[in-house]
C-alpha cells in the first residue's frame, strides 16, 4: 500500500502527458491538413470566404477569427497572377485536457499555441487579391 501511495503520482503524471501529448498532437495534425486543404482551394482560385470555411469545416476545431488568406507577389509586377503564392494560416490555442497543469503549476504550461502556414502557387487568380499574405509562425 505504501509502495502503491508512492508510485501513483508518478504514473499519474505520467499517464496525463501521454493524453495530452496524443490529443494535441492529433490536433495539430488537424489543423495542419485543414490549412493544406484551405490552401489548395484558394490555389485554384476560390474567394476567401470559402477558403476561411473550408478550413474551418475541415478542422472541426478553427474558428473564423483563426484562420487569415493572403497573396504574396513573387516576381515583383504589384499583380497578383498564375504563378504568384496564396498563403492560409491559421492558429489555434490548445488548452491542456488533463489536469496536469495544475499540479506542476510552476513546472509547466495550460496550453500550447499551434499554427500552421501553407504556401501555394496560384493556378488560377480569384477576384479579390488584396489581402497582403499573412507573416510567419511565431
């Protein structure tokens, strides 16, 4: 009972940071494959509206306000055109679902803050290119 008492918080802790490494980890692969797919819809020349939903609908986890559409002019002409990238971003804030963070408060984290940023080359150019291409993952 004692040896029990010692080893319980142990495999506790142990047992939270393999759910919650599982469950974010799928969540990032979520979120990842979603932008992926926004990105090659907005590739052939889809509006940002329906990219934002596309990523959305895909991740069952984004929100609107998370994700941001953007073009990038490549060869320099100040024309977006067929060759010229499209970038979708999106970011998301993973809470921890274990109690983990709460009994290493001062040894650990509640959260993890994914993105996620796609790169594409226009194929075809939609009507509404003036949303500047979004920055980088921090």
């Amino acid at each position: 009972m004692v040896e029990f008492a010692l080893v319980l918080p142990l495999l506790l802790i142990v047992l939270f940071m393999m759910v919650d490494f599982g469950v974010g980890f799928a969540r990032w692969i979520t979120i990842t494959n979603a932008t992926r797919e926004g990105a090659r819809l907005a590739a052939v020349g889809a509006d940002q509206a329906a990219i934002t939903q596309k990523v959305v609908d895909t991740s069952n986890v984004l929100t609107a306000s998370d994700v941001s559409v953007g073009y990038a002019d490549v060869n320099g002409d100040g024309v977006t055109a067929i060759g010229d990238s499209v970038v979708v971003k999106a970011t998301y804030n993973y809470a921890l679902i274990t109690p983990l963070g709460k009994f290493l408060s001062g040894l650990t984290f509640n959260s993890i803050d994914f993105c996620s940023r796609v790169d594409m080359r226009l194929e075809q150019v939609p009507a509404d290119t003036t949303a500047p291409a979004p920055g980088p993952c921090d």
